[in-house]
C-alpha cells in the first residue's frame, strides 16, 4: 500500500532557530511531491511542489528536498518566525489520476 | 490565489438526509477531486474526476456519488448522511503538463458539515 508518514506529529522550536521537517513514502515511482501549510480551522496552502526528476525546490525561507531512492523528502525552514506556526503536510502523487496521499502532518510551534 | 470556491462553507443536517457539496472553478482544469479531512485520518481522497462526465472511486467512496456535467463545477453528494460523514470536505483541481506530470493542485476553502 503506498503510505506517507510524517515525523515528528508536533514540534515546538524557539524564534529563530533553523529546523528541518520529515516526509517518507513507501513507493518511489512517485509523480511529484507536494508541501502545504494548514492554519487551524482554515484550509491548505501550497508551499512547494517538487516533480520527481528534481532533487530540490526554493522558494524563500523553506527548502523542500527529494530522495526517491530513500523514499524521503524534507522541508527545511531557515531562521523560524512565530508565522511560521502551523501544520505541515506531506502529500505524494502516485496514480493515473495523480491523486494527492497525505501524511497527517507535523503539527510546529514556534515560540516568541 | 487559485479560483476555486465551495459552498456551502458550513452545514448542519440530520441523520438521513440527502446533501450536495458543491465545488466551482474558474482555472478550466481538467481533474477536481473531493478530500475529507478528520482527526487522525488525516486527508482521504473520496472521488476524483478527470473530465466533464468522468469520474472514478478514491480511498473512502462509501456513501458518496458524485457529478460533473461541466469542467468548472464537480458535486459530492451523500445520498443520506450519516455522523461518520460529520468532517471537513475539501475540494482540489490540477492540470497535466504535456509530459502527464501534474502540476501544483490546489484546495478549496473547505466545507465543515455536521451531521446530527
């Protein structure tokens, strides 16, 4: 079954600090992997899309990284703001109908 | 912001009862999709399209039908709800690139139902 996990289910980091997020998958022939952001009660933002022929993707603070041979990817978020406080999701394209599976997210909480 | 709006944003219905979810689109993608969102489950996919009149099962599809007789609009509907269904709906599109790659997709705002 193809599967994406998410560790730690929550993390709680002091401003400033440089943090690194986990996702692992359980099938490599993936389409493309995707980072959202979700606040409380709202929906899902996209942060990041990496299709499988790339190894990473930028896009200010947040780098997300691909290892499909490991079954990995990571969202490294530099220098941590308060704003940052959110769940993280994880999800992985696999499928004829590209469908999105998601991990059930890192749950991060920075503090001032 | 990706042009894609559901309604309603809330619901409250009984036990029993038939309710439609609507999700609209203004980006003229090809695939809409329909996620439920829950405590410890995570998002699961429900039904899925990928194309006016084309549409297939996703993970938890029990108890759910859906249409889409136009690109822009794609219905979930539960033919009679049931509190397991008490959750949040999310609605999603995407588009291919010419190599089948998919691009970014992209959610809705969420509908909260609850049913009593």
């Amino acid at each position: 079954k193809q599967e994406v996990t998410q560790i730690p289910a929550a993390l709680s980091v002091p401003e400033g600090e440089n943090l690194v997020l986990n996702c692992s998958f359980t099938d490599s022939a993936i389409y493309n992997l995707q980072w959202f952001r979700q606040d409380p009660g709202k929906g899902l933002t996209s942060l990041l899309l990496i299709q499988s022929s790339q190894r990473e993707q930028t896009s200010g603070r947040l780098n997300a990284s691909l290892d499909k041979s490991s079954g990995r990817s990571t969202l490294y978020i530099a220098a941590s703001q308060p704003g940052d406080s959110a769940t993280y999701l994880c999800a992985v394209s696999w499928g004829s109908a590209r469908q999105l599976t998601f991990g059930s997210g890192t749950q991060l909480t920075v503090l001032p | 912001d990706a042009g894609i709006t559901q309604s309603p944003r809330h619901k409250v219905t009984e036990t029993g009862t038939p309710v439609t979810l609507r999700c609209h689109q203004t980006e003229n993608h090809r695939y809409m999709y329909w996620y439920r969102q829950d405590p410890g489950h995570g998002l699961r996919l429900i039904h899925y399209s990928y194309g006016v009149k084309d549409t297939d099962k996703g993970e938890v599809s029990d108890g759910y039908s859906v249409s889409r007789s136009k690109t822009e609009d794609f219905l979930l509907t539960l033919e009679s709800a049931t509190s397991s269904q008490t959750s949040v709906y999310f609605c999603a599109i995407s588009e291919l690139r010419v190599t089948g790659d998919p691009y970014e997709q992209y959610f809705g705002p969420g509908t909260r139902l609850t049913v009593t």
